[in-house]
C-alpha cells in the first residue's frame, strides 16, 4: 500500500486558467487522477482494523489526503463540484475513528480538511 500511494500516486497542478474548461485535456487528466487518488483511499481505509489504525491514518489522511487530494479540493472553485469531491472523501473514513472524540474536535490529520469544509 505504502508503494502504491509513494510511486503510482500523481495528480498534476495546472493553471486555473487550463482546467476551467473542463472538456481540456489537461482538465480530464486532473480529474481522472483525482478520482482514482480518492478510490485509493478507499481501498486503503478498507485495512483499518487488520493493519495498525496509524500506519492506516498515515498512508491514507497524511499521505493521500493532505498530500495529494486536498490540494486538488483547494484549486477546485467552491460550489457543486467541490462539494461532490469533499463527500466522496468523506464517505470514505471510517467513523470509528472519530469514536470518542469531543464534540467539535476531529482528527489531527484532517485539521486542515475540516477547515476547507466549514468555508
């Protein structure tokens, strides 16, 4: 998991100018990269509870979410499409991992996430 997330993992950053169109090439190749990022996560979630909840956590909210797909949600333009992004990530974290947390509080890892939810 760690290699696949380390060396198959690229989703390039282009100028909002290139990817506002959305029927560009560089645009289509941005998203289907997203997407297969965000099905990563998913498949690397699914390990929670048979592989160690941190090395889990590290791989896919340090690695995955905030190296890679939160970066993408940062440059997509708030409305719809941002929204769909943030859901299909959040569809994919276990909710035991936010068992016994304070109201109000989250997880460190999803600091910065939760902060692009709540604009």
């Amino acid at each position: 998991m760690k290699k696949a997330v380390e060396e198959d993992v690229f989703i390039p950053l282009y100028p909002k100018s290139t990817v506002e169109d959305k029927s560009s090439p560089c645009s289509k190749f941005q998203e289907r990269r997203f997407w297969s990022a965000v099905k990563l996560l998913s498949n690397v979630v699914l390990w929670d509870g048979i592989v160690q909840e941190d090395k889990v956590r590290a791989l896919g909210l340090s690695k995955l979410l905030n190296r890679y797909l939160l970066l993408n949600i940062l440059n997509t333009p708030l409305g719809p499409e941002n929204t769909e992004k943030c859901r299909k990530v959040v569809a994919c974290l276990p909710e035991r991992w936010f068992q016994g947390l304070r109201s109000g509080s989250t997880l460190p890892e999803l600091v910065s996430f939760c902060q692009h939810l709540l604009q």
